[in-house]
C-alpha cells in the first residue's frame, strides 16, 4: 500500500472557510464519507470517532497542521483526504497556531501498526520546507493531490528482509526526542522500542567529589531509542534524524551508534 491508493482526490477540500474545531471535524466527517471505501457508512459515527479521538488530545500537531484520526470496526481500508483553510481556524493545537491544513485518516481498527506507520509517513511530508505554503498555494483538488504526494511515494507495508541494523539514538532533549521518535516511526519496516535511563550527573551530582560542577539539580531527562531497521535503510534513517536534529557531529545532547544485526526474527508491536 502506498500513499496514493490511500489519498482520494474526492476527500480533498480546497479553501475552505471554518469558525471552529467542530466544524472542521463535521466537513472531515462528510468529506471521508464520500470515499467509495467508506460507502454505507454514517457519517456520524465517522464524526463520532474523530471526536472520540480529539478527546484524548488535539491532534493539531503544529506549525499550521492538524491529522484528525480515527479507526473504526466497520472500515475495511485507509480513506485520506485534505483541507486547506488558508485563513486558519483554532484547532487547540499544540503550539497555539491556527491550523491552516488538516490531513486526515480514517482507518481499519485492526491494524494500528499500518496506522501508526501512515501518521508518521504523513507527518514527515509536512516536515519538508514549504510544503505548507505549497500546497496552501493550490486551488484545486488535483494540484493539492499531486503537491502533497511529491515526487516520492513510500510504500507503507513492512516487507521481511534478512539483513538487519541496530540504530541506538541516545537522546537528552526532550522536544528532540519526540520529534526524532515520530520520524523514527514512518520508517518502512521498522520496529521501535523506547528505554528510559538517566543521565550520569544525576549520579555524579550527589557524590562530594563532583558536587561542585552542578549549583541546582542537573536534569534527568534521557531516553535510548533503540530501532531494528532494513540495512539497505540504515543511511537513509540517519537522514531523517539528521533532517531534525542537524549535523550530529556538532550535536552535544543526542548520539546515535549503529550496528550490524546478525540475527533477527519477530516483530513489535509500536
């Protein structure tokens, strides 16, 4: 499955005008139910889903940008469409901005890694510098369609490969570990785990020989992302990191080791 069997060009609203988050999710809710996929089904349980999701967090994910949710039984396939709100309307996002862009999903309940997986391949799309303003720039559904998928379309199954690396991401940034997570996330084929640790001076700092480095208490902040990849993707991942986090060479609060998996079988579930 790639992104393109998944975005319908019918779900795709182009300068529309909102007053508020409630509106925003009652289009979202008729524009999903003109996709064939979701033929039959009332739109107010699509609508009821999304408010059930949005009640757990605001899915206004920053930067102009909210990717309302929801996975229900009845849905056999992914459904995702777009609108642009050129004029913004408030989504409660996360940094406070008017949400000026909404992708959305409407999923199968069964199959949350796939789900996972799409967030995050969207997510990534809307990373990429002026994006937004080029897809906000389109006024018609066709030109948004073809500006989101770009040039490249990831396949969003995982396939079995044999030859594995073993990305450790030693992060002491809280805001860079959730963004290096979710990109870590939209990676084909790969299975995440997240170990919480401390930092060495949490330690040092009680003991009297080191007390005097630290005049209030250091912070304990640190996470291992620890991520089993497709070797022929290991390159790639450290790009993506690197999109976040710039040069890691010149970085001091995230460092990132990388290893040859000799054996590996199973998979995790994110």
């Amino acid at each position: 499955m790639k992104l393109a069997d998944v975005l319908n060009k019918e779900c795709i609203a182009v300068n529309a005008a909102m007053n508020n988050k409630a509106e925003v999710l009652m289009e979202v809710a008729k524009l999903a139910g003109k996709s064939s996929v979701l033929k039959g089904i009332d739109e107010k349980k699509i609508l009821a889903g999304l408010e059930a999701r949005e009640s757990l967090g605001s899915t206004g994910v920053g930067k102009g940008v909210a990717i309302p949710h929801c996975r229900l039984k009845s849905v056999t396939e992914f459904v995702v469409g777009i609108i642009t709100i050129p004029s913004g309307v408030d989504f409660e996002a996360l940094d406070g901005e008017k949400v000026r862009l909404v992708v959305f999903i409407i999923a199968p309940e069964a199959v949350s890694n796939k789900h996972v997986r799409l967030l995050s391949v969207i997510s990534q799309k809307l990373l990429a510098p002026k994006v937004l303003e080029s897809i906000l720039a389109e006024q018609t559904p066709e030109g948004v369609y073809s500006v989101f998928l770009g040039g490249r379309d990831e396949e969003i199954n995982g396939r079995e490969r044999i030859a594995k690396s073993l990305i450790n991401v030693f992060i002491q940034n809280e805001e860079l570990f959730r963004d290096v997570l979710q990109v870590l996330a939209g990676v084909e084929s790969c299975s995440l785990v997240v170990a919480g640790v401390e930092n060495a001076s949490v330690y040092l700092s009680r003991m009297p020989l080191f007390a005097s480095f630290w005049s209030d208490e250091p912070t304990d902040f640190s996470r291992i992302i620890i991520a089993v990849v497709d070797k022929n993707l290991t390159n790639e991942t450290l790009r993506r990191i690197e999109s976040i986090t710039g040069d890691l060479n010149k970085s001091i609060d995230i460092m990132v080791t990388v290893q040859e998996v000799s054996y590996a079988a199973g998979s995790l579930s994110t």
